[in-house]
C-alpha cells in the first residue's frame, strides 16, 4: 500500500468505489496498519493526486508527532440525525492532545434526510471551536447501496467521524464557481428542503423562468436534470451564497426538492456555471485552503467533491479539475472522492453544501 510511510499513524481515512466487499478492502487495510483508527465511506468515483479519477481505493494516512486522532460513529436513521452528529461529536472528550488545532471530519450516509440536523447535533457538541470538513456518501457502483467505515466495521444509515488534532493549522477552502442570475427571490413557503413557492409563485415555474428555460424542461425530469445540472440556487448567507442542487418533483403544485434545507422566508438566487468557472473554483478553493494554513507547507490535501459537479464537467472536464488541484496543490499528495453532499463549516452553525468542493488542506 502505497500510503505506508513511517510506523506512528494516527488515523487512516478510506474512499472506495468499485469494491463488492468492502470488509475485504479494511482487511488489506489492517495488514498495513494494524489497529490503526480509521473511517471511510462508500463513493461513486474516488480522487488520487496520481490521476485517479473512477473505481478505485484512495488512502490517506495522518501520522506523526505532531497528530492526534479519535473516531466514533453512530446511526442516523429513522429520525437519529440530530442525535448521531451529537454522539459522534462527543469524540473530542476522548483526544488524548493538547494540540492547539481541530477540526471534526464527518462521513455520513447520503441516503439520510436532514442532513443540517447531523451538523446541528454535532455543533451543540463542540460549539464554534472546532471547524467541520467531510461530505456524504453515494452508492458504491459494485453494491448499489453506500456505507461506512470505522474500525473494522461497515455500516449503513450511520454517521462516522474522526476528531484530528495538530500542532500545524488545518486549512479549508470552498468553491463552486456559479454566479447569480437577476434579481433574488423571496422563498415564501418551503417545508426544509421542499419548495413550494418563490415570491408566492409555484416554484418550478418561478425558477425555470427566471432561466427563460425551454419548455420541455418544465414536463421531463429526464430535461430538467440535464439542464438544471449547472444551475442550482444559492441561499444567501454571511459569507456568501450556499448552493443547493434543486431536484424535479413535478404535480399540480410546480414544487422543487432540494437535499439541502431552503428556510422559508430566506432570499436566494437562482445561479449559473459552465465548465470554465467549475474547473476554475476548484484551483480556487485549494489555493484557499492553502492560504489558511498561514504560511505552513502542506503535507497533504482531502478534496469532498459534488458527483454533480464531474457529471456536469464530463470525464474531460473531470480530469481537467483534478489536474488543477493538483498542480495548486504542487506536489503535496491529494486524495477524495465525490458525494452527494459537502461538509465545511468554519464559522457559523450551518456547513452544508451542494455543488461545491470542500478541500481541507493539512499541514
């Protein structure tokens, strides 16, 4: 395993796509890393610094004097959400580190709803102190279902996490590369992530015909995905606009489906990329990360990226996004996969993401 470097690993985190056996997979882990702490998850394609892009293992190990890391893992289903990002949280009592920097990585199960609730739970936990990274996982293409690693154990419907403590700084960066379209809307009825109305107009018709969108892409979900695939919503926050993938639900009251809360009474944009702006924000989001870890070399980079985003850019564009991390990244190893959600929270409470790439830098 090429990840093998030294004999005082800390944490190993696992992506793995294509793998009908995903214990299999922990069991080769284990005759490198022995007891080593560990999560992963299931994903629909895997990242590598060597040009790996599809079915595949991506491996990264934290170790050394300067690392500190426990795990847990909890499940999140029917209604668990919120109690799941708690108990996982609760890690950070057992860090054995008086190490001046955190952050919590979370692995959750893509299929769950709520997933704000998981960051909810887990922030009333550590509060603002300790920064979030992670994404959610899609089905591995060799089970049709997703899962998740800790220990040696796979689960489904179940949270993981892992608390990592440094005596470097941790450095997150986001970017998604949309820009807003017209004016912004008004969200004057939403259920979570359903959408009703948009300036108490049905919100399928509102938002395609802020796009002046043809009109088979009001009557096909097979068009609407395609075409809406680079023009999700933004919600307005203090930072800046948090994009939301927006699905076809169709029937007599023109609602939308997002997998990400809408707050009803929030302002959002409908926004727009194309390839050029993708592939762009992902160099921008390493570079971003690499500027917060305030002048401190890298020694690695974990990338959460959207399936949204590679179906959007194609396997051209695809390669083209990896080959841009990697060469901001300048030679530091780089490793992730893309889920169906992501998780990077620095400040404020909320953290959750479609459509965008979360990059953690480590020094």
């Amino acid at each position: 395993m090429r990840a093998r470097s030294g004999d005082d690993a800390a944490l190993v985190v696992v992506f793995s796509c294509g793998q009908p056996d995903p214990a299999a997979v922990l069991a080769g882990v284990d005759e490198v890393f022995p007891g080593v702490p560990l999560i992963g998850c299931s994903a629909q394609s895997v990242i590598a610094s060597d040009g790996l892009d599809g079915p595949g293992v991506a491996v990264t190990v934290f170790g050394g004097s300067g690392f500190a890391a426990c795990t847990a893992s909890a499940p999140a289903h029917d209604g668990g959400q919120r109690a799941a990002g708690a108990a996982v949280a609760e890690c950070l009592a057992e860090l054995d580190s008086d190490a001046p920097h955190r952050v919590l990585m979370l692995l959750t199960d893509g299929s769950l709803g709520d997933q704000e609730e998981i960051l909810a739970g887990a922030y009333s936990v550590v509060g603002a102190s300790v920064p979030f990274i992670g994404g959610t996982c899609g089905p591995d293409p060799a089970l049709g279902h997703g899962y998740q690693l800790h220990g040696r154990g796979v689960a489904t419907g179940s949270v993981v996490s892992a608390m990592i403590a440094s005596d470097a700084p941790f450095g997150i960066g986001l970017g998604h590369g949309c820009r807003k379209v017209g004016r912004p809307m008004i969200v004057t009825r939403s259920v979570r992530g359903e959408i009703y109305t948009l300036d108490d107009e049905p919100a399928l018709s509102a938002y395609l015909g802020r796009l002046d969108a043809p009109p088979e892409v009001y009557e096909s979900k097979v068009a609407f995905d395609a075409y809406t695939r680079s023009r999700p919503i933004g919600i307005r926050r203090r930072n800046g606009e948090e994009v939301r993938h927006v699905g076809f639900v169709g029937g007599p009251d023109g609602r939308l489906r997002s997998s990400g809360e809408v707050p009803e009474g929030g302002l959002i944009w409908v926004m727009e990329g194309d390839r050029q702006s993708t592939v762009d924000a992902a160099a921008e989001a390493c570079q971003a990360a690499l500027d917060d870890l305030r002048g401190y070399r890298p020694l690695g980079f974990i990338a959460f990226d959207c399936i949204s985003r590679s179906r959007m850019l194609g396997d051209e564009g695809t390669r083209q996004e990896v080959e841009r991390m990697v060469k901001v990244a300048d030679n530091a190893p780089l490793a992730g996969f893309y889920t169906w959600g992501e998780i990077a929270r620095a400040r404020g409470i909320n953290g959750y993401h479609n459509q965008t790439l979360a990059v953690l830098a480590v020094a």
